[in-house]
C-alpha cells in the first residue's frame, strides 16, 4: 500500500480501514503562533553587476522562490490535535505504536491527554531529538531539541526489534573492549541527530522538514518488513521515504496541497497511489545529442593495398596526378624482388583505417602517398639516475 491522500485528516480517517496500520507517526504543527514558511533563494552566475559576490570576482543574480507555508496558531491545541489522533487509533493493529512528535510548547499537555485518553501504562518512552544547529538565543538556553511521545496499543504485546537499532560510537571508546569500541553502542531516550542540512539531498524545501535518519530508527525498529505507516500530518513525506527503503507500506494524509505536490513528486519513482490530487507529469527527457554517423566500410578489392609499407620520401606533385618516384639505389640485401606500384586510389596514410585491416581512400588522388617515417636510436636506461630532468 502506497496512498497519498489530500484532505482534512478529521474527514479522511472514519474512511480507512480498520487496524491496517502497524504503527503510527505524526509530526503535526507545533503550535508556534506564526506562520510556518521557510525563505528559499535562487542564485544564477551572470556577466553583468549581479545582486552578490563569490570566489575569484564572479556575480550572481539572486531571486526568490515560492515556498510552502501553512499557519501554525492555535488557541486550543488540544482540542484541535486530540480528537484526530482518537480517530487514528482504530487504524492501529493490536500489537501497533503511535508516535507524536512535538516541541515544548505542547509536549506537555498532549502528554497529559495521551495519559487520559490511552492510560499511562501504555507509555513507553519520551525521546528526545537534540541536535546542535541554528541561532542561539542571547536571552535565555537555545532551544535545541524536540519531543517524541511513544505510546503502545497494548502495554504488553507491541513490537520493538532490538537488534534493529543502529549503532553508535562510544563516547569514551578507550572504558571499553575493542571489540565493543567497533561494535558500537545502543541508542537511548536521546537521539542526537543534525537537521536537514540546508544543501542536502534531503531538503526538499518544505518548512519543518524532519530528516530521514529520525524515521529510519523509529520505523526499523517498531515496524516489520511489509508493514503499513499511517501519518496524517505528512509534510514532505519524509515518513513514507523512510518506510519504502525499509519495505514498508505507506498511508499519507495532508490537508495542504503544496506538501501531498512536494511528498509525490518526492516518491514519484515508487508510484504511490494519488486520491485528491494528480501526480505533477514528470519533466520530459533532455534530447538525445546527434551522433555523427561513419562512412560505410569499403569494399574489398585487390587493387587496395592491405599492408602498407614505410616509404622513404615524399614527391612534389607535378601535374593533375601523383607519382612515386623509383628508388635511386637499389637495395642488393631485400630478399624479395621488387614489386611495380599498383595504380590504386590514394591511402590516407593520416587518417586511421574505418575497418580491421581496410585502410582509408583518398578520393582526390589516385598515386600512393608515401609516408616519411624517421626513428631516432634509443639508448637503454639502466637506472632511474640516468635520466636528466630540464630545468624550469
């Protein structure tokens, strides 16, 4: 199951089977009171002033580029996100997992209504996302991380593969063997992590984009091969991305066109199943560049001379024809007699044969070319001291 479903998840979710989904993440708005909407920017090389400077005196243009956005202010969070993960539940297998990933502002009162809703024996683990990137307040402790609240369906029945964890470095390598400094260490409850760096081939531009590597350890290990990944607050699809390397299946829901555009155009190459929306027509193949096309081979014939031999000297032409001249000395030593020129087209002894063994012909000439081939005696080297390097 590959779905992308543009609509209000509160509408989409009573319409999809029931417990099809072994485990479920979402990553809804954090509730920050602003606009979600990051800048983006397009920088061209050009000739002329340009707009900004770079390396060895070039300019570049510089223009903006249409971002998604979608508002993040809410005066009940709770009331709006509560009731929407109520309606998921039922899409959860017995044995599934709900994973909500917040910040601050809220983490702590969904925690509460998580507690209410699901009891607080089916919480499992608080994870925290840290990673050190961005500005820093001078004001008070940067914030610099983020939430993610796991709950279990059934408190002693959910699925976790252990041996699914990647491993990570050990701080202090050498309080160890060295077979466990190569093995590496199990994660714990604090998941040091970059962002999606800004020129990655993550980023796909939608603002609160989550990388790959978060997903990757949240689905590998709460999830098995063949398994179905519901999120209904979708973004970017990172969280379908991240279940079709693992060979998951995948449901995602989003009410804003531009992330279900981003997200398909992001898994176009697994087709995903569009509902809402038509998959953008992928851009058309650049032209083939034109191959020049070779001479057909010649055919065979006996006035071609198949093996040249080296010739002494070269002639002036003296009228409309070529002529090769005879040998002033004869040579007493040639075991085989001579043998008269052939009248034949020309050989362009310049141009390399076409095929193995058939040489070129020369169509504006019809006497051989002779070709005067001059080798110099090489000496041998005995060692690398006998070479002399010239000096610069």
């Amino acid at each position: 199951m590959k779905r992308i479903i543009l609509g209000d998840n509160a509408e989409v979710l009573p319409t999809l089977p029931e417990g099809f989904a072994r485990l479920i993440y979402i990553d809804p708005p954090f509730n920050t009171g602003e606009p979600q909407k990051r800048e983006r920017i397009r920088v061209v090389a050009t000739d002329g002033a340009g707009d900004r400077g770079g390396f060895g005196g070039r300019r570049y243009e510089v223009s903006k580029v249409e971002s998604g956005s979608y508002e993040d202010d809410f005066g009940d969070f709770e009331a709006f996100l509560m009731p929407r993960i109520q309606l998921a539940l039922r899409c959860l297998t017995p044995d599934g997992s709900l994973f909500v990933h917040l910040d601050y502002r809220e983490v702590h009162y969904i925690k509460v209504a998580l507690d209410r809703l699901l009891g607080r024996k089916h919480f499992k683990n608080e994870i925290i996302w840290a990673y050190d990137f961005g500005g820093r307040s001078r004001n008070r402790w940067p914030s610099k991380h983020d939430t993610i609240l796991w709950y279990t369906k059934d408190p002693n029945d959910y699925v976790f593969h252990f041996d699914e964890m990647d491993r990570i470095p050990y701080m202090a390598p050498g309080l160890v063997s060295k077979e466990k400094a190569k093995r590496g260490k199990t994660p714990t409850d604090v998941w040091w992590h970059t962002i999606v760096p800004t020129a990655g081939r993550e980023k796909t531009g939608y603002p609160t984009q989550k990388p790959l590597g978060i997903l990757n350890r949240v689905i590998k290990v709460h999830s098995s091969p063949g398994d179905v990944v519901l999120d209904f607050f979708a973004g970017s699809g990172t969280t379908a991305e991240a279940a079709i390397r693992h060979d998951r299946g995948f449901v995602l829901i989003d009410s804003n066109p531009e992330a279900v555009r981003v997200a398909a155009t992001r898994l176009a190459r697994f087709e995903p199943e569009c509902i809402g929306f038509e998959l953008p027509p992928p851009p058309p193949p650049p032209l083939p560049l034109p191959v020049p096309s070779l001479p057909p081979p010649l055919p065979s014939s006996p006035s071609f001379v198949a093996d040249t031999a080296v010739l002494e000297s070269t002639p002036e032409p003296s009228g409309p024809e070529l002529s090769t001249p005879e040998p002033s000395t004869p040579e007493p030593s040639s075991p085989e007699p001579s043998t008269p020129e052939p009248s034949t087209p020309e050989i362009c002894a310049e141009v390399p044969p076409i095929g193995p063994g058939v040489p070129e012909i020369c169509p504006e000439v019809e006497g051989p070319l002779p070709v005067p081939i001059h080798v110099e005696p090489v000496e041998p080297v005995s060692s690398l001291h006998d070479f002399t390097f010239p000096s610069e």
